[in-house]
C-alpha cells in the first residue's frame, strides 16, 4: 500500500505531501470518505491493543477510560464527519448587497494542504487522532507527530497508520522534543498544536517563520466555581469525577474550586465521600491511572510540599489503606488556604490535587479569575441561573460547563478551544472541519454589473449615482 516510506527523513515526507496536495487540489468527498473510513477502521479493529498500549505506557490505565475518553469520543467525532460532510463541503451562498447585484456570491471550502499535528501524551489517541481525521475530512495531507512519552502508543499508531495509509497522505512522525522542534519548522499550511503553554509559545515562534497558522490547544488553570444554591453532595461528585479522572492529567479538569466562605467543611466531607464512591481503593486500583512518570510524581509531590511549607492545610482525601500498588497512583488530596504566588496557585496543576478556595461575593470571585490568565474551562454549580449567567458574561474561557465538569468537549456541535494563554482557535464538529478548510470567497460578476458607472472619468453620473446609494445606506 505505502509507496512513499515513512521512514524519510520529515522534510522528505513533507515534500512528498506537499507536491501531492499541489498536485490534487481537489479531493472529491469519496476520498475524503475512504480516508475517514480506513482511520475507522484501523481504530476499530485495533481497539483493544491500542488500549493496552496506553495501560503500558501509563502503567496504571484503565482500557475502559481510553474506551470511553479516547476511542468513544473519536468515533463520535469521526461519524459526525462522515454524515455531515457531504453538507460541509459545498459552496455556501451569501446574500449579495444590493449595490452589487445582480452579481452573486459564494463562499468555495478548499483544503488547505499539508496539517501538522503535534499532540501530547495524556488522552493520545483522542488528542492526535482526532485533530487528523478532521484534517482528513477537509481533504488535507497530514503529518502527525505523538508524544514520546507514550511510546508504547505512538509506535503502534505509527505502525498501524503506515500500513493503511501512503505516506504522502498521512503519515506519522515518532521521537522527542528534538524531532518535534524540527517538525514545527516545516512549512505546513496549518500547524496544530496540543500542549503545555510553554511549549505552545516555541511552537508559534517556529510557525510563525513561515507564516504557518496555528491552532493552539494548551493548559492552564480552569477554575470551578461552586455558588451557594448548590446541592454540594452532587457537585462534589462531579468535580471529583472531573478532577480525578485520569488522575486529573486532563487539560480540562477543574484546577481550583472557589468555594462560598464557610462551606469548606462541608465540602471536604462531601469531597471525601464522592472519592470513597468513584475510587474505594487508591493503590492497585485498576480504574485509578498513575501518573505518567517519575517527573511528573515529583513535580507534584514538590508542589504539594511547598504548600504545606507555606501554611497550607493538605487533607488526603482517599480512603486509608495499605501498602501502595503502583508508585505513581498519587493520592488525590484537597488543599486548604494555599499561599497565593505558590505554585500550586500559579502553575497547571495536572495531577489528582485540589485547592480550595473561599470567597465572599459573585464579585470577589469574578475578579479572582479575572485577575488570571484565561482559562481553558470554566465550570459552575448552583441553581442560581442568575449569578450563573452573571459569571459567565463576566468571565472570558475557552469553554464552560454548567453543572457538571468536562462535558464540554464531548458535544461536537460546540467548537473546542481556548483564549489567551489557553490557547487559540477551535476544532471538533464544523468548527474543526472549517479549522482547516480554505474558505474562498467568490464573486460571479453579471453581464448586467453597474459597476462601470464608478469608472473614471468622474464627472455628475458619478456623483448622481453616489448620491443615490448614500440615500440607501
Ligand atoms: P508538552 O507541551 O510537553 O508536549 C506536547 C508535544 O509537544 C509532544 O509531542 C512533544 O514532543 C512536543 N514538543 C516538546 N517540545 C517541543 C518543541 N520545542 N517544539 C515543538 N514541539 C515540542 O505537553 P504534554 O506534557 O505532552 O501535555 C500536557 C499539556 O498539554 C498540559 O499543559 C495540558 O493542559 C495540555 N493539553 C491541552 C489540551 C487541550 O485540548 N487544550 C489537551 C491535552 C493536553
């Protein structure tokens, strides 16, 4: 099947596309189709050894979680492509102002050519996969380059992209910050990034050498907000859910609760018992991931540390049990007063900690997130619609869930992305089709066009006609 190796060197492998998608500009709805349908199918058929390449490379991750974050969520995706495609790919008319008529318009949706997509290693099927197929749907080459800190994943996906798909229509990059560093000079057409925000910043300077666009899908610290009118035992549940899933390695988990002032009690209670329910073992748990690495524990383990060393109370909020099963399944933790400046309150926390913090007013806490960098999500509990609808049209994020944690990024009809140093630019649904579709306008002209009545020489028709638009506008 692969007429072009994937083991060129990248800037072979990018020529090769590049002259391909140059070649064949137009790529009709069955191709983008048949594409679509091998990445289906790949993923299908290898479902369950693309699960356990995950487990291996976490060391603790349940099939199931990637079942449902990762391949659930990619299917969904995938099958919304395949269905609406048809309908997204046609010329969209638009209206014509009258003083153009009878010309008319319409706006030609085009591939864009080569994509780039860089992805990291927490969901890494959902987050490179996915990204992908909408490219692939829009009718563009891709050139996708995994994390290696999954390597167990990113091999197989490389393994099993090259044997259904040629080289020089999509193909898959491996190795570390030094092949990624050379993957984002490439010239693509469009470069789209998933990860840190510092990296996220590398990435758009590299791009922008080339004028290559960027999507930037990166971190950061997504506040949750829980308003007095609301059922506490229920939105701990939720928050817990979202914050401990994957052992809150989601770009999306809740990072900080702000908590009404005097319910902290409360809430740890509440807190603990929805953990007891969602994990009633910590260690040896098979539904409780690890943490990725050793430097990624330690992080952790030190953020934790410095705020206890800064007076912060830390409550362990699993239940007590015996020796640990696998070293990096972090005990997940609430942390009370942190020190504001701490790192724990400056940088994406990414792992199973939650601080927790009080406020007085609507007000206090809509400046507390104002006076941060915008974040990826926003969630908010209660059953106020007024104070919710008062946060929301305050507060800028990528995205919000309103009573439940991550669901979000699961509704394909809603674009997903951040603002700021969240990122930018969107995908999922039509958003992610258009993210890397041309859109060019056109113009038909008629041959009954008045145009030439606003040619030179200007003299009165000129001014007679100008007069008469003026009164329209
Ligand atoms: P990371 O930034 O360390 O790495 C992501 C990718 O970038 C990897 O493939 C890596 O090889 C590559 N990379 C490393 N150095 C590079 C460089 N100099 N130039 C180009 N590429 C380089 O991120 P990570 O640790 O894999 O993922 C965790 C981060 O990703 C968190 O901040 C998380 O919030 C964010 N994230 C965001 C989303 C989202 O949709 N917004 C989703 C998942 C994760």
């Amino acid at each position: 099947m692969t007429q072009i190796p994937p083991t060129l060197p990248l800037r072979a492998l990018f020529d090769a596309q590049h002259n391909a998608s140059r070649a064949q500009v137009e790529v009709p709805l069955a191709l983008r189709r048949d594409r679509l349908g091998r990445l289906r199918a790949l993923i299908d058929a290898h479902a369950a050894a693309l699960a356990e390449a995950v487990q291996a490379d976490f060391g603790v991750r349940s099939p199931q979680l990637t079942e449902a974050a990762d391949l659930f969520v990619l299917r969904a995706g995938m099958a919304q492509l395949h269905d609406k495609l048809p309908r997204w790919m046609k010329p969209q008319r638009v209206a014509t102002p009258l003083y153009l008529l009878p010309a008319s318009g319409h706006i030609q949706r085009q591939p864009l050519g080569v994509v780039g997509v860089i992805g990291p290693w927490n969901y890494p099927l959902q987050l490179t996969f996915g990204p992908a197929a909408a490219a692939l749907a829009a009718g563009n080459r891709v050139m996708l380059k995994p994390s290696e800190l999954t390597p167990h994943t990113s091999a197989l996906m490389a393994r099993l992209v090259h044997e259904v798909f040629s080289a020089d229509e999509f193909c898959v990059a491996l190795g570390g910050p030094d092949v990624a560093q050379e993957f984002s000079k490439l010239p693509f057409d469009h470069l789209f990034f998933t990860g840190s925000t510092s990296v996220g910043r590398q990435v758009a300077a590299a791009a922008a050498a080339n004028l290559t666009p960027t999507t930037l899908e990166l971190g950061g610290k997504s506040p949750c907000v829980v308003d007095a009118s609301c059922d506490l035992n229920d939105a701990a549940v939720k928050i817990a859910h979202g914050k401990l899933l994957n052992a809150g390695q989601t770009c999306i988990a809740p990072d900080y609760v702000l908590l009404p002032r005097g319910r902290e009690a409360a809430f740890e209670r509440a807190y603990a018992q929805a953990v007891a329910r969602l994990f009633p073992t910590v260690s040896g748990n098979p539904d409780y991931a690890a943490i990725v690495s050793e430097r990624h524990l330690a992080r952790l383990a030190a953020l934790l540390d410095e705020a206890r060393a800064g007076g912060a109370r830390v409550v362990d909020v699993a239940p007590p049990e015996g020796e640990a099963g696998s070293t990096r399944q972090m005990r997940p933790s609430l942390v009370f007063d942190p020190a504001p400046g701490s790192r724990l309150m400056d940088e994406e926390i990414f792992g199973p900690i939650l601080p927790v913090l009080p406020y007085d007013t609507l007000d206090g806490a809509v400046a507390f997130i104002n006076q941060r960098p915008r974040p990826l999500a926003l969630y908010w509990f209660g059953s106020d619609r007024a104070a919710c609808d008062r946060l929301l049209a305050r507060t800028v994020s990528g995205g919000v869930t309103v009573n439940d944690t991550l669901m979000h990024v699961a509704h394909e009809g809603l674009p997903f992305g951040g603002v700021g140093e969240s990122g930018w630019g969107s995908y999922h649904g039509e958003a992610g089709f258009l993210r890397f579709t041309q859109q060019k306008p056109v113009l038909v002209q008629s041959r009954w066009a008045m145009g030439q009545l606003f040619y030179p020489p200007y003299g009165a028709r000129f001014q007679r006609v100008m007069g008469l638009l003026k009164r329209w506008l």
